[in-house]
C-alpha cells in the first residue's frame, strides 16, 4: 500500500529566493531501520498499512509523493562566532510542511538526502552512526519534556559515506515546527531585503506566535521578545538535565524554540561547569556552563536583523532590543532556579534558594560526581530518616576524587536540605514525586549511544533498539545497577564527540 502525507507546503508559498528547489539524490539500495509510526499518526497520516520498503524509499528520498515540493532552505550563520553569509540546506532537503492532528504546521525533512546548491563541495550525505544518533537523542529529549525536533525514520542507503574512514550511509528523517533559525534571518539581513525579512517574520508570527495582535505596531517587536522568552526556558531545561548541545551557531537556533541538530551534542557524567564534549569546540565557546550566555548572544544576533521592523527610529529600536535581551538573563535565572528547585522537591523559590543550588553544584564539581544519579538518588531522601547509602555510594566511584571533607561537606549539605524542606513543604511525598518527574533515571549516556551505534555498524540493531525503548520512560524507577543508568568506567567513556558532516 503506498503512502499518502497531506502536504500542504507553507513555506514553498515563499518567493523562490528563500529556498532551491531540489530532488533528494537517488540511493542504491534503501533499507528501513526504524520507523515512527506513532508520531506518523500525530502527523495525521497512517503509515501501519505501508511496507517497510515502500517507506524507505519515501524515506531516503527515491520515491517522491506526489504532494511534495522538495527544497533546500538558504540561510546564514555565525559558526564559533565568525559570520559565514552563505550556508542552507548543504545534506538536508525539505519535503514539505502539513497541519498536524492539533492543528500545528510540522515539517518532515530529509538529512543526509544529497546534495543541494547550499552544499560547499560537501556529498550532501549523512553516515549511519550520526542518523542513529539523532535519532536517539531527539526522542529522549522529547521523553525528558524538552521542547525538540522529532524523529520519524531512519533508514540505510547500501552506500558508504567518506568522511574519517568509510562508514556505511543513512538517511535520517526529521519533524520539527519550523526548520527557521536565527540564521534565516541574517540571510536576509544581510542581503538588505526587507521585502523578504518582512516576509519571514510575518510567516514565523503566524506559524509560531498566533496569540501576537498582526495589527500591533510593535508586533516584531513582541515576536522578537516572545523567542527570547522560549530560547530562555529551553537552555534552562538544558541545563538543569546535564545536557550540552556543543555546536551553537546561529543557524542552530530555531525561532520556534526547540532544540535543533543533535550533532556533538551530549550528557554530563561526572559533573563540571566547564564540561566540553564537541571536538570541534577547541576552545569551550559551547561549554556546559557557557550556553545561557551564548544564547543570550545569538538572539542579539537576530536582534541586529530585526531592528528596522521595530516601532520607533533607531534608536529607540535599539533601546527596545536591548531591554530585552537584558531581560533574558534575568528569564533564564527563575527558569533555571524554579526546574533546580523541583529537583530538590521544592514547590515554589525562596530567598538563598540560588545559593543553596550553587553550592550543590559546587561540591559535584569538587568531586566529579555523576550528575544524573546524583539527583536521582536524592529524591529517595526528602525524608531525613531516609538511607544515604546508595547516594553516598557515589562518591566511590573509580572517578570520584573523594575525600573526607568532600563527604562531610555533602552530608551538611543534606542535613541543611533536609531540614529546609520539612519547613518548607507538608506534603513529603508530593516533594519526593517532584523530584522524581524532574530528574531522570535514563538519559542517553554518551558511551551507551556509542555502543549502539558501534553495533549497527557491524550489522546488529538491537542495542540501539532496546536504548531507545528504555528511554521512551526516563522519569520510571530502575534498579541502581541497571547497565544504561550507571555512569561508565574510566574504559568506557567518550571523552569526544563529533559532527557527521
């Protein structure tokens, strides 16, 4: 049975100089790995009747659905903070935008589908292990509540993909709100096309800002503020999970809000401020601890591009803008405190909560603690007759620079914790399950990704399908030995990560 997807392809109603228009280069012999028929439903189509070969060639692009319109989008981008003017779709072709079963425009995209005009004497290809990886990392996100793109399809190409060595290829298949970033905008910005910037920004308020008045004088000006809103609570959801994006250009942040390519991205284990993964992040621009501040730049960044559309000349433009962004440190601060706080089973803030937090985070740091299990095990103390054991069994961990003061100094803390939670909350075991919905047991750890992806190299996709399934629950109590929750031995650890283009 073939498959039909309701297409309806808002942004190809765009004037023709915000995309190309591209087929998907043709693959030699395409294989399903995975596909998501649950979010196809979402989707509001039904994909269950279909065979697994009619979608991989759907899906890696050798079939075309008669309502698609394939394009490549343009954009620009600050990458490491140097203005590249020219980028777009280089290995990724949009196949089209539909209405979703709630009524929310979603594109489908195709990654790794070959090359396009915006490709840079790049393949235009994607290798299998990156496609697994996001694949991975975006359904655990969206199990973690974090506001991300989707995937819907994974499938091989029968085609090797040059990159350090030979590695089978793949074409990974992503759903996102909108594939509109920061750097969309500067394209136009720096193109001087205020006609077309007009356009783009009209089309984000409508596609994802409906409660914004269009007959408002300053209805850019409320958008601008509303993306700096969402940017603000996303990287504090970031935050407060140990994750690292590792990679945040502009052209990496959407205007819709969600996280956008999975590319080095990864999860603390043994808790630093300053924790990089990315191998191309020399110098820790995308630390851990940098990513509300690199925020807070990029969106100064879209900032620069809007400014002719702001109420008032351009000064007051200016003044407008920059209340805003000044505002957004203070946005992600209570966003940022208020998830901390739920993770210590507390309902609402309170004066010296900030410092209670950081000097938490203080002692992880001193010893290298698993930041994940850390939190996980506290929510089984809310109660100050609760065991420590399992909690302070961290601290003997291989890597954990463990000393007798470190231990005293954590004990206090909980003393302290413990106390200020019995005054401050009646209800313990509604503190408990708090803290349980905000810190998981499961989160994609880097080694455990990797192993998955070493095995569906060498033919084997059972570890990759049993960690996706476990991390559909990730808030689920496990055992406290369970292989994916505990942290890896100094043998396992992926102390790098990297892009797969």
């Amino acid at each position: 049975m073939t498959l039909h997807i309701p297409f309806s392809n808002a942004y190809a109603q765009l004037p023709g100089h915000f995309y190309a228009q591209v087929l998907p280069g043709k693959v030699k012999q395409p294989a399903l790995i995975r596909f998501n028929h649950q979010l196809a439903a979402e989707l509001g189509f039904d994909s269950t009747q279909t065979d697994a070969q009619t979608l991989a060639d759907i899906f890696t692009g050798n079939t075309i659905l008669d309502e698609s319109e394939p394009l490549a989008m343009a954009y620009s981008g600050h990458q490491f903070g140097q203005l590249n003017p020219q980028l777009g779709d280089g290995r990724a072709i949009l196949l089209g935008d539909l209405l979703d079963t709630t009524g929310q425009r979603k594109d489908i995209q195709l990654k790794g589908a070959g090359t396009t005009p915006f490709s840079r004497m790049g393949d235009g290809r994607c290798p299998l292990g990156p496609a697994l990886r996001e694949y991975i990392l975006c359904e655990a996100m969206h199990a973690l509540g974090v506001p991300t793109t989707r995937a819907l399809a994974v499938a091989s190409t029968g085609e090797r993909v040059v990159r350090d060595r030979l590695e089978p290829g793949a074409v990974f298949t992503r759903v996102a709100s909108s594939h509109i970033r920061v750097g969309t905008f500067q394209y136009f910005a720096l193109r001087r096309d205020a006609e077309a910037l007009t356009l783009l920004a009209d089309h984000v308020l409508e596609r994802h800002y409906p409660h914004i008045d269009t007959s408002a004088d300053d209805k850019y000006l409320q958008m601008f503020k509303a993306i700096c809103q969402r940017q603000a609570e996303l990287i504090a959801l970031w935050m407060n999970i140990g994750f690292i994006h590792g990679v945040m250009n502009t052209d990496n942040m959407t205007a819709s809000g969600e996280t956008i390519d999975y590319g080095p991205c990864a999860f603390i284990d043994a808790f630093h401020r300053e924790t990089v993964f990315s191998s191309i992040d020399r110098n820790g621009r995308y630390a851990y601890i940098n990513q509300p501040a690199i925020a807070q730049w990029n969106l100064a960044r879209l900032a620069e591009t809007l400014l002719s559309l702001f109420p008032g000349d351009e000064k007051q433009s200016v003044e407008q803008a920059t209340d805003i962004l000044q505002d957004f440190a203070q946005w992600h601060q209570d966003a940022w405190l208020d998830g901390f706080n739920r993770k210590l089973g507390f309902a609402s803030s309170a004066e010296n909560d900030k410092e209670r937090a950081e000097a938490l985070l203080d002692l992880l740091q001193q010893g290298g603690i698993d930041f994940t299990l850390f939190f996980r095990r506290l929510s089984d103390l809310a109660d100050k007759e609760a065991d420590r054991s399992a909690l302070l069994a961290l601290l003997d961990y291989p890597e954990v620079r463990k000393t007798s003061l470190l231990q005293q100094n954590l004990n206090d803390w909980l003393d302290n914790w413990q106390q200020d939670l019995a005054h401050r909350e009646s209800d313990l075991h509604a503190a408990q399950q708090r803290m349980k919905a905000a810190s998981p047991a499961l989160i994609p750890r880097n080694h455990n990704v990797q192993a998955a992806i070493r095995a569906a190299e060498e033919g084997d996709f059972s570890v990759f399908e049993n960690l996706l399934s476990a991390l559909q629950q990730p808030f689920a109590d496990i055992a406290d030995d369970h292989p994916l929750s505990t942290p890896p031995t100094p043998q396992q650890q992926v102390l790098k990560t990297f892009c797969g283009t």
